[in-house]
C-alpha cells in the first residue's frame, strides 16, 4: 500500500477566514489531481498566526469554513489535516483537525506544547495527544513545538501511530530537521511536516523509519526535503508494507525499553539550569 501526502508549503492570511478556505480548497483539488491521499497544511493556517488571539475570534466547532473543507474532502476524495485557532475553555487553542477522504472529522489534537516563554502564551494548551485511523492507516498529529520533545511522537507511537503529521511555522529549521529525522527512526514511524516558505523557514519534509536494509546497509530515509523559499505543494509517499515489515523485524520503537528506569519522566520538578521566571513548577 503507498500513501501519498501532499504538503503546503505556504504562509497564511491573517483572519481571513474565507480566503483561507478558498485555498485549501483550490490545493485539495491539485493534490487530488496528483493522486494524493492526504494534504497536510501548516501550522493554524485557515486563521493565520499574528497572535495574540481572543478566544471569541476563534473558531467554533461548527464554523462554516471546516464544513467547507469536509465537504470538499467528500466530494473530490481526499483527506486533510486542517489547522487553526479554535475555541477552548478559557483561552484559544491551537488545533488540527484529521478529515478522512468522506469528508468525517477523524479526530481533533490541540497543541500540548504551546510556546508559554511567547506570544503563544495567549493559547491554552491541549492535555493528551491522540491517533485515529485514517482508512487503514493509524495517524499522530503533533504540532510545530512539540515536535522538540520527544516525548510527543514517543506517546503517539505508543498509541499506535504509524505516521506521524507535523502542522510547523517556524524558522531556523536544521536542527529541528535532524530531530524529526531521529523522531522517525527511534520510534519506527513516518514522520511529514509542512512548514511555511520564507527566509530561514521552508523546509517542508518527511522521513521515512528505514534507516537500513534488510542486510544491515544504511539507507538514507529522507523521503522530501524542500527548500526554504519556493511556495507550493509538495509530495512524499510512503510504502505503508514496506514500513510494516520493518516495524515487524527491527529493534526501535517500543521493542526493548527498559520502563522500570524512567520513573523520573514524570516527575514534575524542574531545577538550574532550566528554571524560568515563567513557567509553572
């Protein structure tokens, strides 16, 4: 089975929610057009990113402009991951939402790690991360920042996840190139994300979790690497048999942990060097 993502590599209006949707829509029918399973936009792309945000400009559950894009996702056949500020408790949040290809809303994820040190600050953190079956296909979301712990794609591997999806908008992209690089390998996952074209941004991607051959060879498991500036779709497919056997035969993802020694992962105490003035202890 090859599954085939179409990456938006983009930069989004600000709270021009209509024009927003008019293009996704236009990018689901070229990705469809170029036999795409999925399109993957970046980070919170139908509202924009000029923060801070109210909660009462967000969106709600029931916005017009999602039910735009499941409805489209119905008619031309194709499944979306679409971002955005939405509506939460207290404060927005920042969300994505997996569309199969009948238009039905798989599941909602909102950002675990928002940037409390930033403007982020304004938005309301998400509580648990969470995988859904995209026809057949076990899907992750993890958003832009919290794709620098590892703990974010570890837990939706544990959760079953198979791919995993990355909304981004960030720049000084190389490290953060190399650690979703390593996301896929340590934890036997796909691993795509789609990041707005600019200056020391772009970048869009994604990895495949064969780092080696059935010989013990190296392989290089770069499936995309785009470059900063250019703005369009992008394409990665990944052979979904190919991945499976290697999950079925190698030694990563949950294969030989040692549980009993990481006890300290879930203490919540925080010491210098990593103390700040801001953040909750």
């Amino acid at each position: 089975m090859k599954f085939k993502i179409a990456l938006l590599q983009m930069n989004s209006l600000n709270r021009q929610y209509q024009e927003s949707t008019e293009i996704v829509l236009a990018k689901m029918r070229e990705a469809a057009a170029e036999g795409a399973d999925l399109l993957l936009l970046p980070e919170v792309f139908l509202t924009g990113y000029v923060l801070p945000f109210h909660n009462q400009e967000a969106l709600g559950e029931d916005n017009p402009y999602l039910q735009q894009i499941c409805a489209a996702a119905g008619e031309i056949g194709i499944g979306v991951v679409a971002t955005a500020v939405t509506r939460g408790r207290e404060k927005p949040q920042n969300s994505a939402y997996v569309i199969d290809k009948q238009g039905r809303r798989l599941m909602k994820y909102s950002k675990v790690h928002t940037c409390d040190f930033a403007d982020e600050a304004c938005f309301e953190s998400g509580d648990a991360f969470h995988v859904c079956d995209f026809h057949g296909i076990r899907l992750g979301v993890m958003i832009c920042y919290d794709r620098e712990y590892p703990e974010s794609a570890r837990i939706l591997m544990l959760k079953g996840a198979e791919l995993l999806l990355v909304p981004n908008d960030c720049g000084a992209m190389k490290p953060r190139l190399c650690a979703l690089s390593t996301r896929a390998y340590e934890n036997m996952v796909g691993v795509a994300m789609a990041n707005p074209n600019g200056e020391n941004a772009g970048n869009s991607c994604a990895f495949s979790p064969i780092c080696w051959d059935e010989n013990g060879d190296c392989v290089d498991n770069v499936l995309l690497m785009a470059d900063a500036l250019t703005e369009g779709l992008f394409y990665a497919e990944f052979d979904m048999d190919q991945i499976r056997s290697y999950r079925e035969r190698e030694m990563m993802g949950n294969t030989y942990r040692k549980v009993s020694a990481y006890d300290l992962l879930l203490d919540k105490g925080i010491s210098y060097p990593f103390i700040r003035t801001n953040q909750e202890r």
